[in-house]
C-alpha cells in the first residue's frame, strides 16, 4: 500500500457529497483523489453499474464507479483499499493510504461529509474508525 500526507483537502455537498484529497506522488506533485458519492441510486443507475462510490484521479479519464472495495476513515488516515478495477481506473499500482496531517483546513467538513457518504447506499465502501 502506498503512503502519502494529505497536502490540501476541499469537499462540498451539491448534487452530490464529494471530497477531493490533494497530494504528492512520485508521477505528479499535484495528485489528487477524488471521492464522490450519489445521495440516491436510481434503478438505471444499477443496471449501468453506478450505484457505489465514484473515484477519479486528476480527471474523468482516470476514474470510474465501483473502484474500492474499503475506504476506511479516522481521524489519522483515509486508506482507500482498491480492487483490481480501481487499480486499473486510478492507474495505481496499489492502494492508497492518504495521511492527515495535524492541522489542515478543511479536515473537519472533508471528515463530516465522509461521515455522511457512509449513510447513502453507494457509500457503502466507507467504514468509519
């Protein structure tokens, strides 16, 4: 699993909850994980296989429905345990455990809304430490 600090966080509750992480890999010192989760799944959105939790990387083209098997949060990490498909989607060779540092903006409201993904079907990735 790869370990990287949190470098900046921004998260919001529009047509949907979503949270991006902002980090520094070895490919690109402006990474960044996007979680987004639906507040409802529809019947379509089943059968099309978008009824979990979306993840991109730095756009559309890296990211897809489905990718994580967990995400589990605390207060110390968010460790995103991809599948072979999450792999495939995010280009990473492994999971992902992204570490908070002590003080960063937007932790609290990134951590809430996290909380609240946990609550909604497709957030059903999400376990909560």
């Amino acid at each position: 699993m790869k370990t990287y600090p949190i470098e900046e966080v921004h998260s919001g509750e529009d047509d949907c909850l979503w949270v991006s992480l902002g980090f520094v890999s070895e490919s690109d010192p402006l990474d960044v994980l996007h979680i987004v989760c639906a507040y409802e799944v529809e019947p379509q959105d089943r059968e099309h296989g978008m009824d979990a939790i979306y993840l991109e990387r730095d756009d559309q083209s890296r990211g897809g429905y489905g990718g994580a098997q967990r995400i589990l949060v605390d207060e110390r990490a968010v460790e995103v345990r991809l599948n072979e498909a999450g792999r495939a989607l995010l280009e990473f060779e492994d999971s992902l455990c992204l570490l908070w540092p002590a003080e960063l903006a937007g932790k609290a409201e990134a951590l809430r809304i996290l909380g609240r993904m946990r609550e909604c079907e497709s957030g059903r990735a999400i376990e909560l430490a």
